[in-house]
C-alpha cells in the first residue's frame, strides 16, 4: 500500500545535492507540446546552473522531442558540445 504512503516514511528526508566541483556549461532544449514540463520549469533551471546556461525551445514536438525531431536535437547537441569542446 506504498500509494498511500508518503514519499519520506519510504524514502526518508530530502538530502541536499552536493555542489559540482566546477562550473559545467548546460544546454536545456523544451519543446512546446511537452506536457508533462512546463516551460517555465526548464527556463527556470538556468537559476540553478553556476555556468553557461543556454536554453532552447523546439516547436512542434512532445516530451520525446529527441524521437519527434531527432535532427533537430542533433544539431542543438552538436553545436553547443562544439561550443564547449575542450582542447
């Protein structure tokens, strides 16, 4: 009877995360047929990340954009892991 049950008897408190040792560049992509996130969730996050924040919104796509759009993701991947390519 777990449903019933709320999340700390089964789990316990919230930990805190611990911090990254470094800044890391984050790319967040949303699409506007997600609906299960919002956008202003994934635009949000961006308050949460200490380094380069960039976020992108896909049009046309759900929750799976990845399936949905797939060269359209690719080439959002492609360009910012370019962006921050070390070396």
């Amino acid at each position: 009877y777990r449903a019933g049950m709320p999340p700390e008897a089964q789990f316990g408190p919230d930990r805190p995360l611990p911090p990254l040792p470094a800044p890391v560049p984050v790319l967040g992509i949303w699409s506007s047929g997600d609906r299960f996130l919002t956008e202003r969730q994934m635009t949000d996050t961006g308050e949460h990340v200490s380094g380069d924040w960039r976020y992108e919104r896909v049009e046309g796509a759900g929750h799976w954009l990845q399936l949905e759009q797939p060269e359209r993701i690719n080439t959002l991947l492609l360009d910012f892991l370019g962006q921050h390519a070390e070396g």
